[in-house]
C-alpha cells in the first residue's frame, strides 16, 4: 500500500507570495492532520480534515487554510508569507475510527523556505 | 499550557545499553499514548502504542509503560542500536482533546558507538 505523499518537497518563496502544499493519504485514510515543524520546535498542529470537513483547528493565524477533496486528498494554503513561515510542513493521514485511536501515518514533509 | 510534556531536549547512550526516553502528561482525559521517531527532513514515524487500560506494551526492542497515578510515561530500547539515533516524540489524544493527537517537543537520541 502506497504511503502519504506530500508534493513539492521542497519550496521557496519570497515574503507575501502565497503557496499552497498538498498531500495524498494512504488509501482508504479518511483523515488528513497539518503540523509545522520548525527548528527546535515539536510538532505544531495546524488543522485536521475528516470527509471534507475540519475537525480539529490548532493556534494558527488565518493566513493558514486547508481543504480536503471527496478523495481525501488535501491541500494547505498559506497567504502573504512571512519569513517565520519557513519550515517543514508535514501531512498526516489516520484511519481515524474507534478501532484504530488516531495512529497517524506522515508523508516526508514539504520544506518551505521564505526569503 | 504544554500538555504532553518531554522535559529532556537530548539524550546520550552507549550502543549495546538501554535507552530511556520519558515523557508527562497533564490531562487525565488522555487515553490513547503514542511514541513516533523521526529522522532529520522526514516525517515522523509510528513506534508503539498504549491504551489507558494497559500499563506495559511490547514490540521486539521497544517497551512502553505507563504509570497513570503519575502521569507518566516512558519508552525503553533494548539494545539500544546506531539506527536507533533520532528524535522521539511521544503523543497523547483522549475524548476531550476530540482525538486530536497532542504532542511533546521531542527527545534527540544519540547512540554512541
């Protein structure tokens, strides 16, 4: 079974441009989680998706925005980029029942870099 | 407020010995504890799991025990091996936190040889 793919791996951009990061869950995963990763820094969760819908929103600024298509697949934007934004951001995706209590699988990140 | 807390940044073994990385909670709502590893530029990787009703799980090298009186956890590797240096992060979700997967900063774990 294919894993989490997150495209572009890498990305850079320069402060106020846009970007926009997606990711594709292993099959048959209905949720799809965001986090940043900075250096020092754990994991800072940005939002989660369940069918199409957020379900989970961390402490981040508006700037931050995701969406999830029919087919799980997700998409995180980031408007007018500030050079804190450069990180690593990291898309996992969970089976997201009962059965399995939120073991989540990461795809290998996408590394922004704003100048 | 850090709920899930791993007070060592880093740790140093001896290849051969065993490791121990530890990790605090603070909400007694969490039920569901998880250990993930992570090598630089990739993403985490799912180690082991343990549910509230358990005190001790194990999978080949690796053990975590949860002592819930202290809010405590923790991960042993035994031997610890050089493929064993990464950072660990431990993780907790519960009904209250609606099963979103709170997270500790990490522990850098460095084997020596």
């Amino acid at each position: 079974k294919a894993g989490v793919t997150q495209t572009p791996r890498y990305l850079i951009k320069t402060r106020g441009q846009q970007v926009t990061l997606s990711c594709s869950p292993i099959s048959g995963h209905r949720s799809v989680s965001w986090y940043q990763q900075t250096p020092g820094q754990g994991l800072q969760f940005l939002f989660e998706y369940f069918s199409e819908t957020q379900r989970n929103k961390g402490n981040f600024p508006g700037r931050f925005s995701g969406r999830q298509f029919s087919n799980s697949r997700s998409e995180m934007n980031v408007s007018t980029l500030e050079l804190g934004d450069s990180a690593l951001y990291l898309c996992a995706s969970s089976l997201a029942n009962r059965g399995h209590p939120y073991e989540q699988y990461f795809g290998p990140g996408t590394r922004l870099t704003v100048t | 407020d850090q709920q899930v807390k791993q007070n060592s940044p880093s740790l140093s073994v001896q290849e051969g010995r065993i490791s121990i990385l530890n990790c605090d909670y603070t909400n007694s709502m969490f039920d569901y504890f998880l250990w993930y590893k992570k090598y630089p530029a990739e993403g985490p990787t799912f180690l082991i799991s343990i549910s509230s009703i358990k005190d001790k799980n194990e999978d080949g090298r690796f053990t975590v025990f949860l002592n819930k009186s202290a809010k405590h956890l923790s991960l042993h590797i035994v031997p610890s091996q050089p493929g064993d240096s990464a950072v660990y992060f431990c993780a907790a979700s519960g009904w209250d936190s609606n099963y979103q997967l709170i997270w500790g900063a990490g522990t850098k774990l460095i084997i020596k040889p």
